[in-house]
C-alpha cells in the first residue's frame, strides 16, 4: 500500500474494461472520495467563473503598458481574449462530454494519454497553488495601505486569509459558491462603478503618454516599445481573463453539467470581456498611461492620482479588496478539485483524494493552503509567482485545446451534447495564441520561467518512476479512457 489508506487498485498496462476495479475495494476507494453533486447551477458557476478573474481587472494588467504601452497591450488583450473566447468554446464541448473534477486534466487524459493527462494536470495545479499564494500577498499589502487593523506586517493576515476561506470551504461546496458569489457581486458592482466616474475624465491624448524607444523596431505614439512591445503584453493581456478555464472543475457538483457548464463559461466569458474594455478605457483614459503603468493600484491611481482620496476613490479601494478576496477564494476551490482528481487516479498520493462527512476534499484544500501560506511568508513576491502561474497556465491551455482537436479527429461520433462553433479551427487558434503565449513568459520573467520548469521537471519525475505505475482504473477519467480503448479495440476487430 502506497500511502496507507487504501488497498491500491493499480491500472494495468491495457486499460481494463469500464468497471474492472468496481466492487469490493473499489467500491470502497470511491465512496471514501466522493463529492456533493448537484450543489452549484449555471448562476453559481457564471459567479465562479467571474471569481476566479476579477481581481486581475483591478490590479497586474497595467503592468503590461510598460511593456506594450496602450496600443501594445491594447492589441495583446485582444489577442489573449480571443484565445480565451476559442478556448472557452473548445473546453464547453469537453466538459459536456466529460464531466468530472478532473477538468482540463480529464480532458487530455483521454485525449492524449497519462503522460498528456499528468502534464496538464501539473500545470493546471501550479497555476492554482501558486496564484492564491500571490493573491494572499496583495490582499496583505492592501490591507496594510489601507492601514486597516492596525498591521504592519502581511503575513497575519495571509495567514488569515488561508484559514478562513480554506475553512468556508470545508464547511461545503454549496455555502463557498454561494459566498464566492456575493463577493464578486460587490467586486463587479465597484468596476462597472469605477468606470461611470473614470469617463467623466476621459481624455484620448492620455492613452498614448508613453514615449516612444526610437530603439525599438515599429515604435510610435501608440506602439512605443515596437512590434516586440505587443508580444512581451501577451502575459498582462491574460490578467483579464486568467482562470476562467477552471469551471469544469466543479463538473461532478453541478446539476445537469452537460447543460449548465457551457451556459456558464459562455456568460461568464461575456461580462469579463465587458470589464477589461470598461476598465482598459477608463483608467488610461482617465489619467493617461504613463500614470497608471507601474501603479500597485491603477484603479485608485486613475481617479485620484496626486490629490487627495475622493469618496469614489475610497469606495474603489476598499472594493479592491473584495476582488482580491473573490478570487482568492475561488482559485482555493479550482486548486483543491484539481489535487482530489489527480489523487483520486493515482497521480498524486491517493490519501490527498479524501473526503469528509460534508464531502469536501480537507486534505486537498489544507495542503494546498500550507504550501500556499509557506511560499507567501516565506518569499514575499506576488509577482514572482503569479509570472510562475502564469507560465503553468500557458502550457493547460496549449494541451487542453491540443486535446479538443485530438478527440475531434479521433473520436468523431463521440456523443457531444454541445459542439464548439468552428469546431477545431476555434481550437487550432486558441493552441496557436496559447503557444505564442508561452514563448512570450520568457520576455517577461525568464527566472519565473525556469522556476516552473524545475517544479515540473519534478513532477515528472514522480510521475514516471513511481505514480504511472500505480494508477487507479476505477477513478471515473481513467474509465472514461478505458471505455475508449474498449470500444476502439472492437472497431478494430
């Protein structure tokens, strides 16, 4: 026994039929990890979708016009929310097909294999380790700013942070959605807000401050760092869409996922588009780039700049907070369904996998909460690990659109409730932005790069010495997969 809980029920090298490893033992393994189904519908999972972005429509995109300036990074968010959009359609059709916790990692396990399973897998969960850790520095500086509670350090209340959302969530699923909900309800409420004010200051010959590096090559007022400029903004022009691709996580606790999943990540993809263009506009606009770029909070910084807070600034400020918190609390959730799935099939240590008398998997919230608290404490640097994050993001996106394009060709009569619009040409470009993406991390932070390559690098090295010689056949993606062997083998026969 690997880890002490369970018998292990190992996966053979050819995938046994649907229910091979059911009964007994494998009745057991699976009840011992099961999840509360049907407690979210389309409205709890629009929310969840808007939760795990909206802080970024507060904070990290205008970092982006230091790198593009506003026609940079105007052209790079357009680009990335085109990938977004492609791969949002792309990722709706697989999660209709299968829906299970696993999510993007379900998606290429029976599209392109363990190995392509466990590589999205990992990237997924170092985008969704690292992201909270980094929220929970932001949400202590801000704090901190804010000069609330007295504080003069942040880590009480990162800290803080780790224990009370990590505990609303053990609590249930149903109360943490419902939570998460009302929190990015005020988070929208304050940008749409926001953006009213911002305009009645509006004036186009701010967008475009930023001097131009005679340097670099196609720079002019509106491109200032070049041609080059627009490539290194791809990273900041996916702040206002990173982590919309978590929604199929909460696949097997959704009523009627099939329906409900792509209804939510369709409505969840048109308010975000809304709030980057709302906010991209107004807070250039309102004081002009060159201001707002290196900004910690651009959003106060639009409406107050050098005077004095204004009652409108105020409001913004402590909004802030709660889009922080929204997606703070979301990308726990995302997270700890993304550990349970790889645990559950023996990817990782199957005891993370296990759940509680409310369903919740405890010790997938509460290991991820420690690391998360750890690297926060211990190193301080939210933008380290968010360009970390990132780069783990980059690399889920590529396979999960490279798996919509395999079990299109492959699997062309498979059962598909709701079909991509475009089919795989909406998926080759979401795979052809998302590489371009990728390539793009190493212009911004080559050392947050190579970071996640040695965590990766790791990973699999767990993987192929020890785990993928103990998976379990029983948990429902390696099912999915097995049934797709089966009926593969009997068309060849």
């Amino acid at each position: 026994m690997a880890d002490g809980t369970d018998s292990p029920i190992a996966a053979p090298s050819a995938p046994p039929p649907p229910g091979a490893a059911d009964g007994g033992d494998g009745d057991s393994y699976l009840r011992r990890r099961t999840l509360r189904q049907g407690s979210a519908g389309w409205l709890l999972l629009t929310g969840l979708g808007v939760a795990y972005v909206v802080s970024g429509d507060f904070s990290g995109w205008n970092f982006g016009l230091a790198e593009g300036g506003f026609g940079g990074l105007a052209i790079a968010a357009l680009l990335m929310g085109a990938m977004y959009a492609c791969m949002v359609f792309a990722l709706a059709e697989l999660a209709a097909v299968l829906p299970t916790a696993g999510g993007g990692y379900g998606f290429a396990r029976r599209a392109l294999g363990t190995w392509g399973g466990f590589l999205t897998g990992t990237a997924i969960l170092i985008e969704y380790v690292l992201a909270p850790a980094a929220i929970s520095i932001f949400i202590g500086d801000y704090v901190e700013s804010l000069g609330l509670f007295g504080l003069e350090s942040g880590w009480p209340l990162q800290l803080a942070c780790f224990a009370v959302f990590t505990g609303i969530h053990l609590w249930g699923v149903g109360e943490a959605l419902r939570f998460s909900f009302v929190v990015t309800g005020i988070a929208v409420a304050a940008l749409l807000i926001f953006a009213v004010g911002a305009f009645t200051e509006f004036d186009a010959s701010g967008l475009n401050d930023i001097p131009a590096d005679p340097e670099a090559f196609g720079s002019n007022s509106w491109l200032p760092y070049g041609l080059l400029g627009i490539w290194a903004a791809f990273p900041f022009g996916m702040w206002f869409f990173l982590g919309i691709e978590g929604v199929p996580l909460a696949a097997e606790e959704a009523r009627d996922p099939a329906r409900t999943l792509p209804r939510a990540m369709a409505l969840a993809m048109g308010i975000l588009v809304l709030l980057a263009l709302l906010t991209f506009l107004a807070a250039t606009g309102a004081r002009g780039s060159a201001a707002v770029q290196d900004a910690g909070n651009p959003l106060v910084e639009a409406l107050q700049g050098d005077g004095e807070p204004t009652a409108l600034s105020r409001f913004v400020n402590y909004a802030g907070l709660a889009g922080l918190v929204a997606s703070f609390f979301s990308l726990v959730y995302a997270g700890s369904r993304q550990l349970f799935a790889l645990s559950r099939a023996g990817y990782l240590p199957r005891f993370l996998s296990l759940t509680s008398r409310r369903k919740a998997p405890y010790l997938g919230l509460l290991v991820p909460a420690a690391i998360g608290f750890s690297l926060a404490a211990a190193t301080g640097d939210g933008a380290r690990m968010l360009n970390v994050a990132v780069f783990g993001a980059t690399i889920s996106y590529a396979l999960m659109s490279l798996s919509h394009i395999v079990l299109r060709r492959r699997e062309p009569d498979l059962p598909r409730p709701y079909r991509t619009p475009g089919g795989i040409a909406t998926s080759s470009v979401a795979f052809a932005l998302a590489c371009s993406a990728l390539v793009a991390t190493f212009l911004v932070d080559k050392n947050a790069a190579f970071i996640a390559l040695g965590v990766y690098g790791v990973a699999l090295a767990y993987f192929a010495f020890y785990s993928r010689h103990r998976l379990v056949a029983a948990a429902p993606e390696e099912e999915f997969a097995a049934l797709a062997a089966a009926e593969a083998e009997l068309r060849r026969d």
